[in-house]
C-alpha cells in the first residue's frame, strides 16, 4: 500500500493550522542582536544552548509525535492487510478441502 499526502500551504498558513503564534518581529529583532554580538565577541555559549533549548525540545517532541502517529497508521494498513490475507487464504484452503461429491453416490 502506498499513502503520499501533499499539503501546499504558506508558513502563515501551517502556524494558523497548528495554532502557533506569529513571532517573526521578534525572531527578526532577535537575529538583529544576535549577529551584533557575534560582530562584537559578546556571545556565551550556554546562554545560546539556554534560549534554543526550548524550541528545539519543542521541535523534538513534535517530531516524534508525528513519527509514532505515522507509525501507527501504517500498523493498522499492515494489520487490515495481513487480516485479509488471511480470511482469502483461509476460503482458499477451505474450498480445497471439500470432498469431491461422486455422481456415483445415491
């Protein structure tokens, strides 16, 4: 079975979808300080790993709760598939099974 899902949609249109706020003023004002302090050696690096914690756990955990979704869907294509399997084998070896009837037998 193959299943290929194909969404067209702007990054406004996908943070709408999933509720998240907009934030590029902020990302922008943020960038804007960043690269400053880059230019001027200000930059500590456990304070960059503690402000990109959050979003990066944030991306981590979506991402494995869409893994896990995906991986569900496809148990149960495998699990709808396996069992029609064998239900058609089943009727299969059933029909085989059956004693030809003699047109001798009265």
């Amino acid at each position: 079975m193959k299943i290929n899902i194909s969404i067209e949609a702007t990054p406004q249109e996908i943070r709408e979808v999933f509720g998240l706020p907009d934030i590029q003023d902020v990302q922008g004002l943020f960038l804007k300080q960043f690269q400053q302090n880059l230019k001027d050696g200000q930059v500590d690096k456990d304070v960059v790993s503690e402000f990109m914690g959050p979003s990066l756990q944030f991306s981590k955990n979506f991402m494995d709760s869409m893994m896990e979704n995906m991986e569900s869907m496809l148990n149960q294509a495998n699990q709808s598939t396996s069992n029609q399997q064998e239900t058609m084998k089943d009727s299969s070896s059933s029909k085989s099974k059956q004693q030809p009837v003699s047109s001798k037998e009265y």
